[in-house]
C-alpha cells in the first residue's frame, strides 16, 4: 500500500490532465457537429496528448484491488478519447477552396527573324 501511495500524486494528476483533453474532444466533436471546420493538427497534437497519457498510466506501478481498477478505467477512457479522435478527424468537414482555372490561352505568332544569320564555311 505504501508503495501506491507514492505513485498516487502522479495517477491524480494524470486523471486532471485527461480530464481536460476529455472536454477538448467534447468541444471539438460539438464544433464538428455544427458543420464547422477543426484544425486537424489540434485533434492530431490531442491524440499524441492521449497516447502520453496512455503510457504515464502504464508507467505506474499496479496496485491492488480499487486502485487498479481505477488504472484500468482510466485507460479504456483515454482508449475511448482517441478511437473518439480518429472517428472525428474522418468526419471533420473539408473546407473546399475554390479553385480559378483559366481556359484562354495567350498565343504567340512565330515572328520571322529579325536579321538574317550570316553563315561560315
């Protein structure tokens, strides 16, 4: 027991932390929603938070009983967030620019030379 108790400070914070990314995935599946357009850079850098969350879980040693189905329910919940993410990111609306396309063409008449070429033997 005392052994977990030294690793506690660090699952707490932890648990914080998720708990902030868990509400940016919130707003960001709501902006989605909405039809509106999500950098995808924001959900990749929030996948790549997930994941260090993920192996910070790992990283603390196990403990019994409450606390490690504490640990578990954590990492089926960052599982959850990031499975969240890549299901978001193939939805999230692409932004169509318009694109100018030109179909005149500027011609140019072959002019006749200008000065004869004087030519050597």
């Amino acid at each position: 027991m005392r052994f977990w108790h030294r690793h506690s400070n660090t699952f707490e914070s932890t648990i914080l932390q998720q708990f902030r990314q868990w509400l940016e995935v919130s707003v960001i599946e709501k902006s989605i929603a909405k039809g509106n357009k999500v950098a995808e850079v924001q959900m990749t850098t929030l996948i790549e938070m997930l994941m260090r969350q993920a192996v910070k879980l790992d990283s603390i040693p196990a403990a019994a009983g409450d606390a490690c189905a504490k640990m578990d329910l954590q990492g089926e919940r960052v599982q959850k967030c990031v499975e969240m993410l890549d299901v978001l990111k193939v939805s999230n609306p692409k932004r169509n620019v318009p694109v100018v396309m030109s179909t005149k063409w500027e011609t140019f008449d072959p002019s006749p030379p200008a000065n004869q070429w004087e030519l050597f033997d």
